[in-house]
C-alpha cells in the first residue's frame, strides 16, 4: 500500500485489506513522507503480524511508481496487489482475483470492476470501460492499450510478481502513465482475465492523483505507450497503425509547443520501430 497525504482515507483502507477472506498474504506499507496524520494512522497498524514492512521515506520520492518498485522488491509472494491509499475493497477482492488468476492461462494481470466513489464513499457514475467479464491474450490488449488505458484503477488488479518486477523498471520517471506503460509492458508476455463483479472501490470523484491537471500528461506521456510496443510481437495493420497515430497527433496538436514537441518525438520514435519492423 503506498501512500501520500491520505490519512483521512487510511484506516478504511487498511481495513479492507486486513479483512479479506483471503488470507495467505503479506501488508507492505510505503509512505512517501506524508505531511498530514498518514504516519500517526499507520503507527496503530504496526504490530499487526500481516503487516510484515513500514517504510517511511525521508524524502518524498516525486513518483508513485518509485514506490511501487519499492514496495514490488520487498514482496515474497507471486501475485502483487498495489492498493492505492484512497481506494478500498470488497472482503472478497483478493479471493476471487487469486482464484481467477491461478486457473487462467499464463495471467499476468487479473483485475475487477469497480464502484467509483467520492469522498464519503457515495457511488458516482460508473465510468468502467469494460463490463462483461472476459479472458484475453496479452497481445491483443496491448493493441487496445496503443489507444487508452484500458485498466482504470491500479487498486482493481492483482499482478505476477516475476513479470511486474521487469515491467516497473524506470517508471519513475513519469508523473501520470507509468501504470498504463507498465500494464503494455506485462502483457507482452501474459494474458489478461476480468470479472465484471464490482469488488474495488475507486475514489474517483475527489482531488486524487489520478485526475488532477492530469490532461497534459496523459498526451506527453501516454503516447510513450507506443515507444513501448514490440512490433515484431505485436501485430498492425499499416491502416490500423496509422489510425492510431493520427489520434495521437490529434492531441498534439491540442497541446502547448513545449508539450507538444515531446509527444511529436514520441511518435516520430514509435513510427519509426514500427517502420523497421
């Protein structure tokens, strides 16, 4: 669980994680030099024996992927589940996700539906881009993936841990997409499995990192998703490459110049792999 500043969130967060029914699993707890009550929430938690790690950093890291490298290094298990700080689960989330997971071919990332919650944990509209639950090669997610972030929320996932601690490398450089990276990179080598069972419970709708003046990034960043495609794996059609791109450049094209420069590079960049694939 890696945190910053949620304190009013925590204890409802870790709640949930220590009442699943699930039980075979260990609480690593990161916080990224929180400066409101986060460490004095956290203190009541420490002697819990599922927790088996408290980091506290002295510094702020700058990049909550940092913190999952972190927290990805200190683990044992073979699935990894990142439970966002705001976030919070369904006692069932971790049972079912697992039971999913280990019966799939070659899962790599098994996730869940979520209710999108504010605040006060009051349901807001469901903004889920899938609904029915379904299995799906790697390959062809990625594909989807070229265009937009297919997996919404990091808390609604579990991930294997032999794949995520390759795929998290350098991602913390970025502010907004390392989790969508992050996802393109594992499901080269693994499928994907989804339940439409709404068993994650996503603080959407308040000031959370995940939308916060959020726009630029999501162009200058998430366009790197395609510096990150394996063409030789990943199979286009020149039509259907260069319909995403023009996407792409639509959006750079709606950008500032200095932000728009880096996505232009990066699609220049992308091209060109594909081009000499």
């Amino acid at each position: 669980m890696p945190n910053y500043n949620h304190s009013v969130y925590l204890k409802q967060r870790l709640d949930s994680i220590l009442n699943q029914t699930y039980r075979d699993f260990e609480l690593i707890i990161l916080d990224d030099k929180s400066v409101d009550d986060s460490v004095k929430v956290i203190e009541h938690y420490k002697h819990i024996h599922k927790v088996s790690h408290i980091v506290y950093n002295e510094k702020n890291s700058g990049s909550t992927f940092a913190q999952w490298e972190k927290g990805m290094q200190l683990a044992t298990g073979k699935w990894i589940w990142i439970a966002e700080s705001d976030d919070y689960a369904d006692p069932h989330f971790l049972e079912t996700l697992v039971k999913l997971a280990e019966e799939g071919d070659n899962i790599g990332i098994a996730f869940s539906n979520s209710h999108w919650v504010d605040q006060n944990s009051e349901e807001k509209e469901n903004l889920s881009i899938y609904k029915e639950s379904f299995f799906r090669s790697g390959l062809e997610e990625v594909k989807l993936l070229c265009d937009h972030c297919t997996i919404q929320n990091a808390s609604s996932a579990i991930i294997r841990k032999d794949l995520a601690i390759k795929a998290v490398k350098n991602l913390s450089q970025y502010k907004a997409c390392g989790d969508w990276i992050f996802y393109t990179r594992m499901l080269h080598h693994s499928n994907l499995i989804y339940t439409s069972e709404k068993l994650n419970y996503f603080r959407w709708y308040h000031a959370n990192v995940s939308n916060t003046n959020k726009g630029r990034l999501w162009a200058t960043e998430g366009v790197q998703v395609l510096e990150n495609v394996d063409y030789k794996k990943i199979k286009f059609s020149t039509g259907s490459f260069l319909r995403i791109i023009k996407r792409w450049a639509y959006k750079a094209m709606r950008l500032n110049f200095n932000d728009s420069v880096k996505t232009w590079n990066s699609i220049f960049n992308a091209s060109t792999k594909f081009l000499m694939s």
